[in-house]
C-alpha cells in the first residue's frame, strides 16, 4: 500500500498507539534459540591520538556533535572487533579489554537474529499490519525515518542491542562479573529505559559505531546502576543542544526562505537528517519521547512496548551466550594495488542499521563521484562502482570518518555445533 506524502500526519503519541496496538500483547514470542555455535573473529586495538584517549573519528565527532559533552566525559573502547554471524553477515562491534571481552556484542547479535526471525515468522503480527487504516499507515509515514512496521520493530530490537553492548563498556565500574550478571543488571536497573528518554537517536547510533560512551554509573545500595547526576545533565544538553539546531534549520527554511515543512527537509536533507528530521517538526517547548517507551491503555490494560521487549532480548541473551564458542583469528590486510575486479564492486558495512544509515552512506559515496547500485538493509551488502582500487581505499576512508567499519570480506556462516 502507497500512502502520499500528503496524507502523512506527524503526531508521535499516535504514532506509538499504532505500534502498541501492533505489538500487543508482545514481540517475537516464539523466538527460539539457535545451535550452538563457534564464531571466528578478529580484533584490532583502536588507536587513540597522541596525548588522548580518543581516536581521531571519535574526536570529531565529539567536537561536531556532542556538544557540550566533554573529552574526559567518554569512555572509548579498546578493540574492535569483526566477525561473520549466524546469517552470514559480517559484523562489528567495540569491547573494552577492562570489561566483559567480545562475548558481548557477538551474543547480542545472535539474540538480535533470533528476534528478527520470530519476527519475520509471526503470522498474527503480519495480520494485523495488513489491517492498518491509511490514516495509520499516515502517521507512521510522518513521524518514523522507517515507515514499515517491520522495519520499525527490526530496528528497535538491534536499538536494544546497541544499548546492551555499548553500555558494556562500563561494566569494569559495575558489581556484575559475568555477560549474564550484566544483562540482567542492566534490565533491573531500567537502563534501557534512560537511554530512551535521555539519549537521541542520532547520539546512540553513531556512539556505538565509533566505540564510545558518554555515561557514568552511580552503584546503589540494591545493587543496582544509575546514570550519575552528570551524566543526566549532560545527555540532557546534548539532546536540547540537537533539538534547538534542527528547529533553527527548520525556522529559517520557513520563515525565511518561505519554504513548506516537505520542501525544507528536502533542501535541508543532510542537516536535518544528521540530527533527525523528527525533532524539526517537534512543537516547541516539546521533548521528543521514545515510542517505544510511551505507555498506553489498551483494552483496559496498561502496555508499552520496551518493557516487553526488554525481558524477552535478557533472557534470549542470556541463554545465547552460554552456546557460544569464540575463536580470534588473524585479519588479512586488504591491499591497495592491483586491478579491481567486477566482484570487488561488492563490500558490506556491519553497521548499517537503518534508512538514515543507508542515505548517509549513499550520499558519502556519492559525493565522490561512486554510483551506488545496490544497498541491502538486511544483509548490509553495498555494490557500488569503485574507478580503481585506490578509489575504493579513499572511500572506505570517508565512510569509517563517517563512523561506518565497510569490510570487503566475503561473508561465511558461523559453525553450527552438534549438540549431544
């Protein structure tokens, strides 16, 4: 079904009614767990410039986006990691060599997969998706970058991810020891719910790609985490800091450019799109809310959907991380000379999680002169036309600036292992 721009309605409480409604009485149900594996990875240490301990790509990205977070405010991971998952993906992720070790983001990938099939398989969710008014259908047009149900529960669910893995990083100042210990702490201690109203898209999004952190925990007397006072106040700045900026674009596109809403997030796709659309159109004095976390009465009943969600990807985790074996293997450097053969035009980019991914990564390439002729969501696949293989070196440059981690290795399932 097409809706037109001009039905779409941006109303973010309507918007959320529609995916509780949707979701009830909760996501993937029927996730089963997968055989147990052996994955390969391999791991290089992050590379801090002189005198600090964060990389070049983290500290533009601090400074340019950030602000008023402080250097001294973040925590950078210490190792990247890559790897080739269940789906035959290719994969990265960060871990802190203080923490819980590469066992983390591996798992979380595994507990992602495993949602997103109960996801693909639910035949009662589908239904209900086909029965979506137009009116509905609008208000998810106007108010989400994925329009699709699916698309929107798929990226929610590796949001969710993203929380656990990045917040891993920490887990040195936590009292948890275990990958186990943490997932559960993390659920009890309602982080997921601070990093749906503190955090902004953009923030966590790009964080995580790079390996970064900007949040401390304060240990209570139950055992429990908090984000500190600080860590509230700046989180806090930074997402008023992004929302006045989108509304300056916006107001001056408007008022005195004289352009519509639709005509100004055109023109002003790239800014607007950095700091997310979504809060240009916000009222002002308004707070974006996560939809996610929006409580509703449904039947009576109170629902909402992180909460759900969170307890089914904590025990998920936690069974997955137990069937696990990990192996680090030696990378093979790519070289940079030679001809580029037709196959080659053919890369991945582990990262890619979303549309506003997929446009910047586009607009990267792009803006180099590189055709783009196909990029995969799903599989993370991107083949674009390199000139040369120096040309696709610069370009893989330009993206990792971009926070992105493109691989050029052929994917290859992880082992099953028999279980006995």
């Amino acid at each position: 079904m097409t809706i037109n721009a001009h039905d779409s309605r941006y109303d973010r409480r309507a918007a959320s009614r529609v995916l509780a409604c949707l979701a009830r009485p909760g996501l993937c149900e029927g996730a089963q767990l997968p055989p147990r594996a052996r994955i390969e990875y391999t791991c290089a240490p992050l590379r801090p410039e002189p005198g600090s301990h964060l990389t070049l790509s983290q500290r533009l990205y601090l400074g340019r986006f950030m602000k008023p977070c402080r250097p001294d405010q973040v925590t950078s991971a210490t190792h990247r990691i890559a790897w080739t998952d269940s789906d035959g993906i290719p994969n990265t992720g960060h871990f802190h060599t203080g923490g819980l070790g590469p066992i983390v983001p591996i798992a979380m990938r595994e507990t992602v997969l495993s949602l997103w099939r109960a996801l693909s398989t639910d035949a009662a969710l589908a239904h209900r998706i086909s029965q979506l008014t137009d009116r509905e259908r609008g208000v998810l047009l106007g108010t989400t970058t994925d329009h699709e149900p699916f698309d929107i529960f798929r990226v929610g669910i590796e949001a969710a991810g993203r929380a656990l893995a990045q917040h891993a990083l920490l887990a040195r100042w936590t009292p948890y020891r275990t990958p186990i210990e943490f997932a559960i702490g993390m659920r009890d201690s309602s982080i997921y719910g601070a990093v749906a109203t503190r955090w902004y898209w953009e923030l966590q999004a790009s964080t995580y790609r790079r390996g970064m952190i900007a949040v401390t925990f304060a240990t209570q007397p139950d055992g429990t985490v908090r984000y500190s006072a600080d860590t509230v106040a700046t989180l806090r700045s930074m997402k008023d800091t992004t929302i006045a900026e989108a509304h300056r674009i916006m107001r001056r596109a408007t008022t005195v450019e004289g352009l519509s809403v639709s005509d100004a997030i055109a023109k002003y796709h790239d800014e607007l799109d950095l700091i997310s659309r979504q809060y240009a159109l916000l009222p002002p004095g308004t707070r974006p809310a996560c939809l996610a976390a929006m409580p509703h009465q449904l039947d009576g009943a109170h629902y909402s959907i992180l909460p759900v969600l969170i307890d089914r990807f904590t025990e998920l985790f936690c069974a997955i991380s137990t069937r696990l074996t990990l192996a680090e293997i030696a990378s093979d450097e790519e070289s940079d000379t030679g001809e580029l053969a037709a196959e080659e035009r053919a890369f991945w980019v582990p990262d890619m999680n979303c549309q506003h991914c997929v446009r910047t990564i586009t607009g990267t390439l792009e803006s180099m002169g590189i055709t783009v002729h196909e990029i995969d969501l799903i599989t993370k696949r991107v083949v674009a036309d390199f000139r040369s293989p120096r040309n696709r070196h610069r370009a893989f440059e330009a993206l990792r600036d971009s926070g992105y981690n493109p691989t050029v290795e052929t994917p290859a399932p992880a082992t099953a292992e028999k279980v006995v």
